[in-house]
C-alpha cells in the first residue's frame, strides 16, 4: 500500500495546487470587484492579501490539527479491521507443528565389494 516517493511527491503537488486554485478563486470572486482597468486597486489588493493570509493561516492550523490526530485515526481504524478480520476468520484452534528433531549422527556409508560376473552359461541359463 506504500506509495512510491515519485507518486507520492505528485500527489502532495496535485493536492497543494488544488488548495492554491480554491483559494485563488475564492479570493477573486470576494475581492475583484471592477475589471475595467488591468491592475488592482489599492483596496483589492489589500483584500486579496487579508484573504489569501487569512486561508493559508486556517490551512496551516487545519494541518496542523490533521497531523496530531492521524495516528489516533490510524490505531482506530487498524483496529476496526483487526476485529473485523477476527469476526470473519473461523474459530478453528491453531495447532503447532513440532520440530523436527535434528540428525545428531550419520551413519558412516561401506563399500562392498562388486559382484562377480556372471558367466555366460549362468546367464544363458537363467534366460530360459
């Protein structure tokens, strides 16, 4: 489930770009009130920059708020499915497997000595 770094790095940036095009436009709509001349005027420049301050303040406290309950988030639902998976799981008892007992000592392997040929009236013979 672990994202890779390159993934992972594209998804903060598509999610931080998403958090700068909301706060653009909400700014514009509150703040730009006449499009007649190419700049701003001194009091939509001045609102523009108490709204986006006051957004990315909330943003940074929401962050922040977000990092210190992830792990509590994280143990409870780590949990939930913990117990989900024991409900589903039947209540077969788990049996353990005992060791093999280790080889303490090899028999040594003998040569014998090879059979001697037959001759080939013994094998003739045994044919028949």
């Amino acid at each position: 489930m672990a994202a890779e770094p390159g993934q992972q790095q594209l998804r903060n940036l598509r999610d931080f770009l998403l958090v700068y095009n909301k706060m653009t436009e909400c700014c514009f709509n509150k703040c730009v009130t006449n499009l007649n001349y190419r700049g701003l005027t001194e009091i939509e420049e001045s609102c523009i920059n108490g709204c986006a301050g006051k957004l990315i303040r909330t943003n940074h406290r929401l962050m922040a708020a977000y990092v210190q309950l992830m792990p509590a988030i994280v143990q409870k639902r780590l949990a939930e499915y913990e117990r989900r998976a024991a409900e589903v799981a039947p209540a077969a008892p788990v049996t353990e497997v005992a060791p093999a007992a280790p080889v303490t000592e090899v028999a040594p392997v003998t040569e014998t000595a090879p059979a001697a040929p037959a001759s080939s009236q013994e094998v003739a013979s045994g044919a028949e």
